[in-house]
C-alpha cells in the first residue's frame, strides 16, 4: 500500500471543496449543491466526518479564488489533524494544469490530502500519468468552450447583432428565434438620443455642453463624485457606431454594418 493510501486510513475530518465556473450558474442551476452531495455521499462511504464546506464561482484557471483561500487558511489554522480534501471532479479543482498543480501543492503544504469519488489520487507513476491526463484534458476543454463561445459571438456579430455588454440606453431582451437582442431601456434611452441629436444639430455645440446636459438628467448613470461624469465617456459615447444603428469589430475582422 502507497504512502497516500496509508495516509487516508488515518484521515478521520474532511472538507469539501464546490466550484462553478460563474456566479450565474449558482443562481440558473444546482451545480453547488449537487457537488456538495455527491461529496458528502463520498466521505460517508469513506469514513470521514465532514467538518466544512467551502464554495467558489468562478473560473477554473485562476488560483485566488475567495473559497479556495478560506480552505487552506482552515486547513493551516488546524496543524494537528490532517483532513481529507473532498472534491467532485479534478475539473473542480482547477481547469488549467499549472493552476492545478499549484494548488496541488498548496492543499499538501497546508495539510490536506486531495480525494475524490472521480479519481484515485496516488503518487504511483501510473496514477500521476493519469492525473495528468485528466489536467490536461480539463485546460483542453476549457479552452475549446472559449473558442467556441468567441466563434458564436463573432458570427452574430457578423449578422448585426451586438454582443457585448449593453451600452447606456440599452438593455437586452430575449425574443423568440433571435436570442437576446439590444432594445431601448427608458428612460435613458430618450434622454441619450436628444444629447446625440442635440450634438449633430447644433444645439450643442461642444462635448462639454453635451455633458452638461447629461450631468443634469436624474437618470443617467454618473461615473464621478458629485455626479459628474468623465469627459473620456463622452467622447465615446458620441463616437460609438451601435448608436447610429451600425457595428464593428475590428479585433475579429468585421468590417462597419448595419446593425
């Protein structure tokens, strides 16, 4: 019996570790709560008291995750017992080799022992090639889903629609065999559309005059103290293709269309 083995028949206390990949899935979904399920059915099959459970919700790639740090702060506040780190899926743990690797070594140096009902962790050549493969198998997925996701973006784009946030006096809308589409968001709308009128006019002669007017609507967003916003933001705002009904992106090679 391997070293790690030996050390998780000795391992009595657990903490389980959940992670999605964004806030929106805590709230559209039940990801969390069915890692921490199939987690906690894991440690009852193994023996372990579940001590804590830790959560985070956002991207595999990054180490600094809030949850992830609260569990090695746990683990390094109790020296004397060695727990058992319980995690659904090597996925779970990161989606990207280094940052698993990394926080490999910060569950060891912290005193935890990495387990899971989806893989069998050991320090054997053959289970390390195994979860290597399942590393980098993990980045590979993640990277392929943001291929995909920027391919599906820009072929909208390219088909006039916008993709991106929603400008000030818009806001999305879902309608049927269109997806989520820009439309006007009151009232912010009708006062944005009489400044860039105003502007093209005449009636306002210079971006400050525009600025003024804007600063003076109870509405619209501020960005600086004293409601005040920035000149930089005025200059894009009367700058910017979406709101003559065009679009661009010049990143991704698509040229001015109509929107």
């Amino acid at each position: 019996m391997d070293q790690a083995a030996t050390q998780e028949k000795e391992i009595s206390k657990a903490v389980v570790y959940c992670r999605v990949s964004s806030s929106k899935q805590t709230v559209r979904g039940d990801g969390l709560n069915s890692q921490e399920t199939r987690c906690r059915d894991f440690a009852k099959y193994r023996g372990y008291d579940v001590v804590e459970v830790f959560r985070d919700d956002s991207s595999g790639s990054l180490t600094s995750r809030p949850g992830m740090q609260a569990m090695l702060q746990y683990l390094k506040q109790r020296p004397q017992d060695t727990h058992a780190v319980i995690i659904d899926d090597i996925s779970r743990l990161a989606r990207g080799v280094m940052a698993h690797f990394e926080l490999r070594m910060k569950i060891d140096k912290a005193g935890g022992v990495l387990v899971s009902p989806s893989i069998e962790f050991g320090e054997d050549s053959d289970s390390q090639l195994v979860e290597n493969l399942l590393a980098s198998v993990s980045q590979h997925q993640r990277q392929k889903n943001g291929e995909q996701t920027l391919n599906r973006m820009r072929a909208r784009i390219q088909n006039g629609y916008w993709v991106f946030q929603a400008p000030v006096g818009f806001r999305y809308e879902l309608r049927s065999g269109q997806g989520k589409i820009l439309v006007r968001d009151e009232p912010n709308a009708t006062v944005l559309q009489e400044a860039l009128e105003g502007y093209a006019s005449g009636r306002f002669e210079t971006q400050v005059e525009v600025k003024r007017f804007l600063e003076r609507q109870p509405s619209f967003p501020k960005d600086l103290p004293g409601g005040e916003i920035r000149n930089q933001r005025i200059f894009d705002m009367l700058t910017r293709v979406v709101y003559a009904g065009y679009i661009e992106s010049p990143k991704w090679g698509i040229t001015l269309r109509k929107a």
